[in-house]
C-alpha cells in the first residue's frame, strides 16, 4: 500500500507549463521550456479502492471545457504480470480535486459499483478528435498481450468511458505508446525492440496514417547510442507553437533543452508542428 500511494505522488504532484527558453547564440527565442507552476506535496490521486491496493501506474489527464477526464493504470494485490492490469476513470471540475465515479461497466468481485473500464490494457495515451465523428470523438492507444506480444490497439469511444478496441500496430511494443491527430494524419509514437519481440533494444518508432486504426509497420525514428541499451519512456507531445529553427532559417532535426539529469528534450519538425519527445540519454536521432 505504501508503494501505491508513491506511485500516485508521483504520477500527480505538480502542474507544468511551456514556456520560452532564452535562445542561445544563432538560435530564436521560441526554444520550449517545462517549469512548474505550483506546486504540492500531497498527491492529487491516492490508491484507496480494492482494485488499486498494489499500485497505480500511467495516468493521462485531458481537458474538455470546464470538464477533466484521468484515465490511469491499476493493479490489485493479485498483480503477477502486466496483464492484471484495469483501465480506470476519475473526473474533475478544476483539475485537482479528483472523483472516482461508480460506472457500472466492469464486475470486480461481487458487483460493478466501480470506476473500472476495462481490464488486462495498459492504456498509453487519450485525445479528443475534434474532427471524428460523434460516436469517437474520443481516441486512445494501448497496449494488449496477443499471443505472446504486446500489441498496440486503437480505441475510440462517444465519451471516454465505453469504448470499442482493435488492433492498430500488429508487433510487440512496450507501454507508453502515444497518438494524436495533425491534420488530416494521425500519429502513432511506441516503444519498440530492435529485435523483437523481446531481443536488442527499445527504440521509439514511428507510424502514420490518414485512417485511426490503419497504421502501417512502425520505423525507428528514435535510438540510444551504443552505450546505452533501452529507452524508458516515449512521451510525445504537440506543440504547435514551437518550430525549432537555426539562424531563423531552415529546420533543425532535433534540438536538446535542460531537463533533469538523465532527460534531454528532442524536438522534431513535420511541416508546420513539433513533437516533444523525452528519453532517456545519450540518444541520436534517426531521420
């Protein structure tokens, strides 16, 4: 119990915003920066419900008007592997004052009086899809164990809470995986191994399509050098506003900002947008 309720201060302790970063010699000054706005010592989510006495783990926070959605990974006690696994649901009015509602949609134990979606998926990554029809205006990608790999698959759902799955990446990736909508395109970044399905490795790779759900193989876009064997971690984010450039001229293919020790910020440029990716270092980029 103990170890839930760290994972939860960790998860949900802070609120962090993007600002500029005094340019360098040659460079604008529309370089990103994470600095935290507030600040609080006690988590904003606690582990105290039967299917989350193990812990909680990933956790995605999307906001809809004057509505939060979280959506997080839990484990009971009876955690043996990745697959004993909930997908779980809370919401809030500002933010930082959390509900867990009882939905209704998932038997645990005796009844459904929980705020379980599903079960056995490690959920990675939640957007709103301004641009989708009404019945998926909400999509996700997770991570589903098939056959002895871990599959990504493709939710959509009308509200966040019921949801219909499929696979969208049909080869082993890790947890963490993140899509978004550009455009007309949709993106799909996820962890993958060099020599799958569990040999080499983990690289982030790199998919896209006009469709949500027809994404072809994924190619590596992301690697660690020699010296380091695997990246932790593929959180992707847009943010329009920044587009990396040297001497106000042409795009440059990756740029590094500070972050904490072991995290360096890579940004990438497709067109008009930037992708934010933080790994774990050293890492070059694959273009």
């Amino acid at each position: 119990m103990e170890y839930a309720r760290l994972k939860a201060a960790l998860g949900l302790t802070f609120l962090a915003v993007l600002g500029p970063l005094p340019a360098e010699p040659g460079q604008d000054d529309k370089s990103p920066v994470i600095a935290v706005s507030e600040r609080t010592a006690e988590p904003l989510l606690k582990a105290d419900r039967p299917w989350e006495d193990f812990c909680l783990s990933y956790c995605q926070v999307l906001r809809e008007g004057d509505k939060w959605h979280l959506w997080y990974n839990a484990h009971d006690h009876n955690y043996r592997s990745d697959t004993d696994s909930y997908v779980c649901y809370a919401r809030s009015t500002d933010g930082v004052r959390w509900e867990k509602p009882a939905l209704g949609l998932y038997k645990y134990g005796a009844d459904k009086d929980n705020n379980i979606l599903l079960a056995g998926s490690n959920i990675g990554s939640v957007f709103l899809d301004e641009k989708g029809p009404r019945n998926a205006r909400f999509k996700a990608a997770a991570i589903r164990l098939v056959g002895g790999e871990w599959w990504v698959y493709g939710g959509t759902s009308p509200d966040g809470l019921r949801w219909e799955w499929q696979p969208v990446l049909k080869h082993n990736s890790d947890t963490a995986n993140v899509c978004f909508r550009d455009g007309d395109t949709y993106r799909l970044y996820s962890r993958i191994w060099t020599s799958p399905p569990f040999g080499g490795r983990r690289v982030i790779g790199y998919s896209e399509s006009k469709v949500f759900g027809d994404f072809p193989e994924a190619r590596v876009i992301l690697a660690p050098d020699t010296s380091s064997r695997f990246f932790a971690h593929s959180s992707v984010m847009q943010y329009s506003a920044f587009s990396p450039r040297r001497n106000n001229s042409r795009p440059t293919s990756a740029a590094e900002a500070l972050m904490p020790s072991s995290r360096r910020l890579v940004a990438s440029s497709f067109g008009v947008a930037s992708w934010l990716i933080t790994c774990v270092t050293p890492s070059r980029l694959v273009t």
